[in-house]
C-alpha cells in the first residue's frame, strides 16, 4: 500500500482503490390490487417489472402485500434492513384498512385485539378501531401469510379489501395506484433510527 512521499517507478503498475461508497436508496411505493409483489407467473405484472424505467435499477420490495390487496411497499437496494424490517420479533408496526362483508361487532373488535387462533397460531395482540361502515383500521406487529384474512374468516367475517397505509413511521398519505416517493430528510433518519440502521 502505497503511502504518502512514495515514488512511483516508470515500470509500476498504480491501482486506485474505488473508495466511493454506496448510495442507498428508499421508497414508498403504492401497489395496486392484482399486482404480484414477488415471483410472478406467466402474464401477472410484478413491482419490479412496473417500476422499470421509471426508478433506479437494484430496487427491490421488503416483505409482501397479496395480490388481492393493496397500499404502501418500501422499495430499497438496502439489503441490511430486509430482516430487520421483516422479523417479527422486531415488533414493527404496521397499520391496514380492512373492509368485511358485515358491520363489525364488539366481539370481534375485542378478539381481533387480543389475537386469534389461525390454524393453532395465535396471532400476537394488535391495535384495534373501527374505521367506518364494515371498515376497521388494524395495527400488527407480524406479517402471516395471508394473516388478516384468516384471522377474519376464524370469526366469521370475509374480508372485502385491505389497504396497507403504513409501515412504522412510513405513511401512504396521498399516494396512487402505481406513484411513489422518495423517503428522506427526517422522516428516513427517524426510519433508520427505529431499525437500528445507520
């Protein structure tokens, strides 16, 4: 390693050592009912496959919506925080809309709360409200397969939609079908902060 005052030969051979740092990037990504977050198959439309062009290549979408629903995705070329945004003993909110087929109930309003048994799962407590005709607005700290579902179906309710509006300090606020931002400034700081990632 060459050091400063060394003199460099007409035969050397000098390499520079590429010293720039990656730039990483985030985004919040609103992904429409029917659209494949991960792995599509024959003619379904993928994030990837939607964003090319339009956004930096090497993004890529941390966890999962289902086809059938719909809302906020971060989009990063940050691999460090896949796991640490996605492992539920991480305890990181996020918040949905869900429509269902009836007007809710106490009942299920306090069992959705305190967690229901999926399949001999029970699904950890969650923040509850009612959020307009057949609408409640549920926060949860997991993501199971198709979670919000069964855990509705268990109690005798069918789940009509479910928008995703927020994951930890990332909102949707007036996001599209298909728009994006940029996540920076504080709002990015105060989401590293919480992931223990700087």
């Amino acid at each position: 390693m060459a050091k400063l005052g060394d003199k460099v030969n007409e035969d050397d051979k000098v390499v520079v050592k590429d010293t720039s740092k990656k730039e990483y990037l985030y985004y919040a990504y609103y992904k429409h009912r029917g659209m494949i977050t991960h792995s599509p198959q024959n003619d379904e439309e993928s994030i990837e496959e939607a964003i090319r062009g339009t956004l930096p290549d090497g993004l890529f979408p941390v966890g999962r919506l289902d086809m059938d629903s719909h809302g906020l995705i971060i989009l990063t070329n940050d691999g460090r925080i896949t796991e640490k945004l996605l492992s539920p003993e991480r305890y990181h909110e996020k918040e949905y809309i869900v429509t269902v087929d009836k007007p809710t109930t106490a009942s299920f309003l306090k069992n959705m709360e305190r967690g229901v048994d999926i399949e001999g799962y029970k699904t950890k407590p969650a923040k509850m409200r009612e959020a307009g005709h057949c609408k409640i607005d549920i926060i949860i700290t997991e993501g199971k397969k198709h979670q919000l579902r069964r855990m509705c179906t268990s109690l005798g309710f069918t789940v009509k939609d479910i928008k995703r509006i927020r994951i930890m300090n990332i909102k949707l606020d007036a996001l599209n079908p298909r728009s994006f931002r940029q996540i920076k400034g504080k709002e990015l700081a105060e989401f590293l902060k919480l992931l223990n990632q700087s």
